[in-house]
C-alpha cells in the first residue's frame, strides 16, 4: 500500500505556530536582575554638646543619648566605643554611658563611636570639661557696679591738664573700639578671679595680683599653677590705663593691654591653659552667658570678648583717694601744706627737685613715660625691651608691694631710695637722666657717670615717707575690685 505525504500549506503551520505558542517562532524575554533596596549606613543624627562634671561628685551620661545619636537603619542594633583624649582617671564607660567619679580637673574631648552589625559606622568629638570640686559661683549686685568714667568720674586733678600737673588722661591708652562699660568691667572682673582660667582651677589672673597688694604679689617670683616660678616679678596694675606707649609687660613684649590680658592663660607656667579650652570651660559654665549677653549684647564666648572684658576691668583699677588725693580740692588746686606732715613735705620737695624721681614718674598718676635703663646691673642678665630697659608701673601704692624691681631684688622702699641715692651702676644703656653732667654733681669725679645724690639719712627717710602718701587704703579694699567668689 503507497503512502502519501501531505504537507499543510505554509499560511496553516503558521498559524498553527503563532497559536500553539511554539518558541521557535517569539522574540526571547530576559527578566531583570533583582536588586536589593538601598540602605543608608550609620550616621550621626543628635551629636552631643559640651558636658560638665566636678571632682569628687559621680557623673553619669548617656552619649548615645538613648539611642538616638546615631541612624540605625538596618535595624541592627548598634554597638559603642568611646575614648577619651587625654585619659581621664575615675571615669569608665559602658555601651556608650560615662560613668565613675573623676579625681583631676580637665577639658577631654570624648570620641563615641557606633557600628552597625554590617560593619556601618560613624563617630563624632565633644568635650567633657571635669571642673575642681570646690569652684564657687560668683555673687554679683543687681544693678552693676560703676566702672565707666560716665558712672564715675575721674577727679579734676587727674583729668585737668596744666598749670597743676600734665594730665593723666593724655597717656590714656583705652582704644575706642573697647571703652570700659560698667557691665563689660563686671564681665572682667569675674574672670580676673575666676579659677577655671587655668589649666587646673587653681590659679585666677589675681593669684598673681592681689588686691591688698596693690594687684601685685609680695614673693620675688609668682608660683605658676603647677608650682612653677614666673620669670619676673608681678607687676602692680593700679594705673595701667595712663601709659601712653600703650605696650604692657616689663619689657613690653605686648603691643596692648587687650593682648596682655591672654597671654598668662596660655604661658605654660603661669595658667597652662589654650584659648580654645578656656573658652570651652567657659561656655560650660552657666552663668557666663548672661554676663557676656550684658557687656557685648549675645551670649557668644571667645577669646576676643575675654580679652576685651579683661582688659576693661584692668584699666578700670585707677587710684582715687590716697593722702596726696585728699590734698586738691574740688577745683583741682592741692593744698599740701594743709594735708602733708613736715617730712612728707620735704619728701615731696626732693621727689619733684633734686632726686629727680618726677622725671620718670610724671603727672598726678605717677606715671611712668617710657621704658628706662636704670643702671641695675654694671652686666645685664636681662635685657627686658632690649638694652637693659624695663617699663615701670605706677608708683600709686608702692609702700604695700615690696618687693620692687621687675626681679623683685628689693624687699623696702628704703633699698630702692638708698639704690637711686649711691647704687645706680654704669652701664652702655644707662638712661641720661641717672647720669651726672660731666664736670659738675653727681657724677663720680664728676665725668658723667651714674648719679650720686648724696642724700642724708633723714632726706632718704622723708623721700619714703613723701612715697608713703601715695597709698590709696579705698583702692585696696574698694568691693569694685574685689573677689566676687568670696574666697
């Protein structure tokens, strides 16, 4: 039997094709790859502010914040570190809280980090300022103390000009972009004595400069706040407004009281302190804010503004009302004859004849001029502003601040009379004014050497007791200047 083969025509396995869905016939589909959804990593979201704690009292803080410092967005859970720089003593940490007691003061910066179970982190610095147990809060009026020259006045015979005196007010060294206020001297005066201005709240600007000792210091040599010794001696501050060179320091090394003020905060010795952690401690200290709102008008803290509140207090330290105050009278003219003993007279006489001490101590303020090589040594071992030369603080209660000298060489007002009477010592930089003329008195053999006065025992004593006058009891006692922390 023959078979016979038939094939469909083409337009029936065509369709055939397209219905059965034969494969052969489609365009081939790729699915897309899947991808698994973007997950944002570890990430700081609430990072912590400044923290304080205080020697001796236990201190507990939560870095984490209670878990909301950081992102956790796998949902993870996240695991802490933190780290402290430099190491603090008595302090631990666990799973991100500090806790302990700290045993020193300091400014740390805290490092917390957090990792996520993927290996996702993140980290973020703030500080932890430990302060010393026994720090106070200061104890200041309502309305604020006068300071300003609007507030209180200088008396006519510090603000007149002659025939009385050269006027005091013409060596102002006050800039005008910081005239003294009352609230920026308040300002000023709680730092002078505030304690956290050193590296170890042990030490303020006024453990060096005392009150009661004309804001000078009866040792040769100040103790620093590790027990170092200061290169010179402190220099008294009553007056420093009136100096018309406008540079502070023994050797002037500071071109204004503005930048003085900074520059024993930051001396390794003295308060061991850098602006950035003065400023830190500062701001973690609560009532400095509405200090700094009342002298510069917002709570921002920086080095300048305490430069410039530091400075006001400081120019703010003018003595008013010593016995040689009490001799003028409301129209300026002194009447000494009627105020002065009979030795105090004759002291004065000498101060402003023979001696010559007015020519570097000049007007009403007793003011020095410039700096002066005085013949201290015949070989410096210091050269001060160059060539032997030292600036001089007002003699306005000098009898209360021995010892005297930049070195503190002299412990009486008798030494330093009997010094500029016999002892002055020759040398390149002798200021021309403690030489002898050539030819005439006071020099040796009268060739121009140092003076020699030639006083008497009783002209000596009557230039102490003329010097005595000048001690202002109101200054050293006046609450204006005076510790606001009681201490």
């Amino acid at each position: 039997m023959r078979h016979t083969l038939r094939f469909a025509p083409l337009w029936l396995s065509v369709a055939l094709g397209a219905c059965a869905g034969d494969a052969t016939t489609q365009p081939e589909t790729v699915d897309a790859p899947v991808v698994a959804p973007t997950v944002d990593p570890v990430a700081v979201v609430s990072p912590n502010t400044a923290q304080a704690a205080m020697v001796g009292v236990p201190f507990s803080y939560d870095a984490t914040k209670a878990g909301t410092a950081f992102s956790d967005p796998r949902k993870s859970g996240l695991s802490y570190t933190v780290t402290f720089a430099p190491a603090v003593s008595g302090l631990a940490v666990s799973n991100g809280r500090i806790i302990g007691t700290a045993a020193t003061p300091g400014v740390h910066t805290v490092t917390i980090a957090a990792r996520d179970a993927t290996g996702s982190s993140a980290m973020h610095s703030f500080a932890l300022v430990i302060f010393a147990g026994d720090l106070t809060v200061p104890v200041l009026p309502a309305t604020a103390l006068a300071y300003a020259d609007a507030s209180l006045p200088l008396p006519r015979h510090l603000s007149q000009a002659p025939p009385n005196a050269p006027s005091p007010l013409a060596a102002d060294n006050t800039p005008a972009s910081n005239v003294t206020t009352n609230a920026g001297a308040t300002l000023g005066r709680v730092l002078f004595y505030d304690r956290r201005l050193s590296a170890n709240d042990r030490l303020s600007c006024s453990s060096c400069h005392q009150q009661q000792f004309a804001f000078s210091d009866t040792a040769r040599l100040s103790r620093g706040f590790a027990g170092g010794l200061t290169g010179r001696h402190s220099m008294g501050l009553a007056n420093a407004r009136f100096y018309a060179g406008g540079r502070f320091f023994w050797d002037e090394r500071a071109a204004s009281l503005e930048a003085q003020v900074l520059q024993p905060i930051e001396d390794a010795t003295e308060m061991g302190m850098t602006l950035p952690d003065a400023v830190t401690k500062l701001k973690a200290t609560t009532y400095y804010a509405a200090l700094f709102t009342a002298a510069f008008g917002s709570p921002e803290i920086t080095s300048d503004r305490v430069a410039l509140a530091l400075a006001q207090f400081v120019r703010s330290l003018v003595s008013v009302n010593a016995k040689f105050d009490r001799a003028f009278g409301a129209n300026g003219v002194p009447n000494f004859a009627a105020t002065f003993t009979a030795q105090e007279l004759a002291g004065q006489d000498l101060f402003n004849g023979r001696a010559g001490c007015a020519r570097c101590h000049g007007t009403n303020a007793h003011i020095s001029d410039a700096v002066h090589n005085t013949g201290l040594d015949a070989t410096m071992t210091d050269v001060g502003a160059g060539n032997g030369r030292f600036k001089a603080p007002s003699l306005r209660n000098i009898a209360v601040r021995p010892p005297y000298m930049h070195d503190g060489r002299f412990q009486t007002l008798e030494q330093v009379v009997a010094f500029y009477d016999s002892g002055v010592q020759n040398n390149p930089g002798l200021d021309p004014r403690l030489r002898g003329a050539p030819g005439g008195p006071g020099g040796p053999q009268g060739n121009g050497g140092p003076q020699r006065l030639n006083l008497s025992a009783a002209e000596r004593g009557a230039l102490v007791a003329f010097l005595g006058t000048l001690t202002d009891n109101t200054f050293l006692t006046d609450v204006r200047f005076s510790n606001p922390f009681g201490r």
